[in-house]
C-alpha cells in the first residue's frame, strides 16, 4: 500500500460546482499536512496547510480526520483558473515529507 | 530574496555519464528535499536533509547520491546515469516547524534526459 494515496481523476466540472478531493495516510504517526496545486509543468505551489480543526481559505476548505487518517479538500463555486493538479503532502515523520499522485481537475465554462 | 534556486533548469545526458544537480536556498531553512517527477505521477522523495552535515534517504533513493556540506546548498548527484533516471526533479527546503506546520519551498525544477 502506498504511504499517500489519491484519486487519480480527472474531475470534470462546470464552473460554479462544488467538488471535493480526499487523501488517505497510512502512517497514523503523521504530523502535518498539506495541500499543493500543480499547473502543467511548473512547480508545486502551497494552496493550504491542514489543521485539525479544519480550516478554510476563501472557496477552499481543508478538513483533517486522524481516525481514519484522510484529508480533504473542498472548492466551491469552481473558476476556470482552478483548473490544475491538487497534490496532498504528509509530513510522516521525522520531516519525511510524501506526496500523494496527485488529483487532476478541469473545470469547464 | 530568490527562494529556493536549482541549476542547471535542463540538462541531456548520455547513458553511463555523471552529473550534479545543485539546489541552493536563500531562508536559512533546516530542511532541504529532493524529489523526482515522472509523467502523470506525484512527487516521489529521493533524498532529504534534517541539517547541515546530515541526508537521509527518501522512497527512491537508489542511484543518486546527496550532500549537504553547507546549510544552503543541498546537491544532488548522478553517478552512472539510466535512461529510467530521466525526469523532472524538484528540490524543495522548509523551516523548522515552531507551533505551526511549516510548508515546503519548490524550485523550478530540473528536466533531466538521458539518452
């Protein structure tokens, strides 16, 4: 079993829609918690950290369950620009820092 | 303030030959990653570095070595490239988590060919 699995996708939208992203653990040590998005061959960007208590960045939403070691994502009211790659991080340990394969996303006019 | 910098951005290599790939960052960040991406696929960790002196291994690590003799550099060497070894690779750095999680860093990537 990988240590950081996602969904693959692609997930197709229309713009305005609401979709939500997970990303499993199996490491139940991990310490922190990211989501990156990644643009057609350019680097990794920060979109948000992840906190337990969920927190939340405009139209994006982070939610962070330790008992079944997942994280989540969620994008209301889509824009076109949102178009992209979302990639979970965990920090399992000992600064070990692992990414999942990552969640493709197109959103549609 | 540049960030976290990587040379050379592209680079070909014939089958067998050596090269290093060198990241440098500018934070004064503790934490300094190495990573590599194939087509369609996540980032995978090669190698990484908790401090100055120190590296550990990564998920692939096979085929790649790494140093860290100065907080601000952490290099990234070849020493018999493979075709299999033809990718993009990213370094990343990151501070010292201190009461909140502390993000990483990326470069602008590497594209690395070997023929």
């Amino acid at each position: 079993r990988k240590e950081v699995e996602q969904d693959p996708g692609p997930f197709n939208v229309p713009e305005g829609a609401t979709v939500a992203f997970n990303c499993t653990y199996s490491n139940s040590a991990s310490q922190s918690f990211f989501w990156y998005r990644q643009d057609c061959r350019k680097e990794p960007k920060l979109l948000m950290s992840v906190y337990s208590s969920g927190n939340e960045d405009g139209r994006f939403t982070a939610q962070l369950n330790r008992a079944s070691q997942y994280i989540s994502l969620l994008i209301r009211d889509s824009k076109l620009s949102d178009s992209a790659t979302y990639l979970c991080v965990v920090n399992r340990g000992n600064n070990d820092m692992r990414f999942g394969a990552g969640t493709r996303l197109t959103v549609k006019p | 303030n540049a960030g976290v910098t990587q040379t050379p951005k592209f680079r070909v290599l014939k089958t067998g030959q050596s090269m290093t790939l060198l990241c440098a960052q500018d934070m004064n960040h503790e934490y300094m990653y190495w990573y590599r991406q194939d087509p369609g696929m996540g980032l995978r960790l090669i190698h990484y570095s908790v401090g100055e002196g120190t590296t550990a291994k990564g998920e692939v690590p096979d085929g790649y070595n790494v140093s860290r003799l100065k907080k601000q550099n952490f290099l990234l060497g070849l020493e018999s490239a493979a075709p299999s070894q033809t990718s993009v690779y990213f370094c990343a750095s990151r501070a010292q988590d201190r009461g909140r999680n502390s993000p990483l860093h990326f470069g602008n990537g590497t594209r690395l060919t070997v023929t």
